[in-house]
C-alpha cells in the first residue's frame, strides 16, 4: 500500500519502466473513490495490476451480493484471488461457500460411481426394450451420441452432468415408446408427419447433447404430447368406421379441426387437440383412442453455472436456473423458508448472497 502523494511521484517512473509515456501515465490505471485525495492510502492488485484506494475496495470487498462469486476488480472484472490483502477473506469464502457448492455441482466420488452404474445398466435395458426404435434412423443416430458420451464420462465427470444423460435417455426412451406404438398399431397414416416429429426432437437431442435446460426439457415434453396426439389421430383415421364414414360432412369437419389443432405452427395445446380428437372420436361412435398423456416429463435443473447459486436466510445453498435471476418466490428444500424475488421488480430476499 501506498499513500496517493507518494505515487505521483513514483508513477512516472513506473510508467516509463512499463513502457508508457511520461504524459498521463498510461501504462498504470488507478481508482480514488475519496475526495481527499492526498491522503488516501492505495494499493495494487496483484491479480490484474489495478490501483485503488484502499478505504473503497475494503468497503467493496465486504459488501454482500446476491450471487455467491469470487469478488471481481470493479474496473476489469478478473477475479481478486491473489491479492495479499483479501486472502483470509478469499480462502473463508472458499471454504464456506464456493467449496460446498462444488460438492453440490460435482458430487463425491461414490456417487458418481453409482449415477454412472446407473447409466450403463439404462443403456443396456433400452438395448433390451426398444429394439423396433433403432429402425429409425433419426432415434438410432441420437441414441448413439449420447450413448457415446456417456461412454466417454470419467470419475471427473460431474454428477450435474451425469444426471443430464439420465435425462436423455428418459426422452429418447419416450420416443422409443411412442414409434413403437405407432409401428405395432399398424398405421400408415400421418407417416411423413410422425417421422417429421421425430427427426425434429431427435435432432434437438443431438444438438444440445452437452447442455439442456429447463425450457428446452419444457418443450420436448410438450412437442412429444404432440407426438402421441399424431399417433391417435392416426389410429382414428385408421379406424373401420373412419374409413366407412369419412365422407359424411360431420366426420370430415371434425377430421380437419382435429388436424389443425395437432398439426399447427403454433405453440401445440394438448387440451385443445384432446378436445378435438375426442369430438372426432364421438362422430365417428367410438371410444377408448383418445386419451391425455397422463405421464407428464420431469423437468430438472441441470447445468447451472456458478452465477447461478445463492444462500437462503439460514445458510442453505439452493440454484436458480435459466438466466440465474429469481423471477418468483418459493420455498427453501431444506429448511422452508421464502427464497427467491421479495416485493417489488427484482429486489431479493434478505439474507441472500
């Protein structure tokens, strides 16, 4: 550290020794947040070569956040970890706070001994199980990618990471149902539309084999309750009494509302198309074809980064997903208290990091 008066009469030789010019000393930056200027004390971080004062990166570096982080250099953003001054105050932060949700990121070894077990006994059931699925291309190629990286995880891997490969194989397990079903059921109808789904979730599968979030989870569970509505508009249009009575007005009406509402560009609604397959299904006097998905897609967290964690009032560590910003209340899973936005705009609750 440094008094401000003793610097300026040593920075142009600093400057000059750098290779900076003379006149305004562009080789070394400095912060002052203190209007007295000559008394205040500065210092230099070894992490990125910056001068500030003192008093000002103190009251800084003892600031709370809300994101629980390694503090930054408020004019370059590195990390301030080398610095001799903030080493207890680094290492505490290590030690109580980084530490702990890297055990909560990584897991321990044993347990991703077991997660990665899990995988490989999956891979061997759906090898089992899902035979008709790898006669179609678009499954086969996806299940192979993600079969192949988690043959590539180590006992580095994560145990966020893991977890994500047990959700792929849900959906492509999913999937693999559904082709079977519309293979056994023996139709042919819709074909180019149900193999257009398909490649369309298989391709996103493969596209985001090392990353998929909550929103994206959200919309493949939603484009494969498409998926299943094709299927039973196929298994109605396949129906005897469908072909007997297709010409009737009632039954073509009905057949083309129930198209739109599965078929369209639009975000799907699955009440809305139940709700026309059903009224096809009643024109045409049969029953037991249509029904809701009733096995609705867990949706997990996985793949957050470090920005995205934060400390609820009694020191429980919890995440928060997509742009790491908490745009709802909710409760801690560990001790039940209220976490996430408290009252107005994105103002967070009290005793969050």
């Amino acid at each position: 550290m440094i008094l401000f008066d003793t610097w300026l009469k040593i920075a142009p030789k600093m400057a000059a020794a750098r290779g900076g010019s003379l006149s305004g000393y562009p080789a070394i930056e400095c912060f002052v947040g203190r209007h007295n200027l000559s008394q205040s004390l500065l210092i230099q971080l070894q992490d990125c070569s910056h001068i500030l004062d003192v008093e000002t990166l103190d009251n800084f570096m003892k600031s709370e956040t809300e994101t629980i982080q390694i503090p930054q250099c408020p004019m370059c953003r590195k990390p301030i970890v080398n610095t001799y001054r903030y080493k207890d105050m680094i290492n505490k932060m290590l030690r109580n706070d980084i530490n702990p949700i890297k055990e909560k990121v990584y897991g321990k070894e044993p347990q991703r001994i077991l997660k990665r077990g899990e995988l490989l006994r999956k891979i061997v059931n759906i090898d089992m199980a899902h035979k008709l699925a790898f006669g179609n291309q678009d499954w086969k190629l996806a299940y192979e990618v993600i079969v192949k990286a988690i043959n590539q995880t180590n006992k580095r891997t994560s145990l966020l990471q893991l977890d994500m490969y047990h959700i792929y194989l849900d959906l492509l397990e999913t999937l693999g149902e559904y082709n079977a079903k519309y293979i056994r059921g023996n139709l042919s109808d819709l074909k180019a539309e149900m193999e257009s789904q398909m490649k369309l979730l298989c391709t996103v599968l493969i596209t985001n084999k090392q990353k998929i979030s909550q929103q994206q989870q959200a919309d493949l569970g939603n484009e494969m309750k498409r998926l299943n509505s094709i299927i039973q508009l196929s298994t109605i249009r396949n129906h005897s009494s469908y072909k007997i009575s297709q010409s009737n007005p009632n039954v073509a009406q009905a057949s083309k509302d129930a198209t739109v509402a599965v078929l369209t560009w639009r975000i799907y609604s699955e009440a809305t198309a139940v709700q026309w397959l059903k009224r096809l299904q009643d024109a045409l006097k049969v029953s037991g074809i249509v029904s809701k998905e009733e096995r609705n897609m867990v949706v997990r967290a996985v793949g957050v980064g470090a920005g995205n964690w934060y400390k609820c009032p009694n020191g429980h560590f919890y995440c928060v997903g997509e742009c790491g910003a908490a745009r709802q209340s909710g409760r801690c899973v560990e001790c039940g208290l209220r976490i996430g936005l408290g009252g107005l705009g994105m103002r967070m609750q009290a005793g969050m990091l």
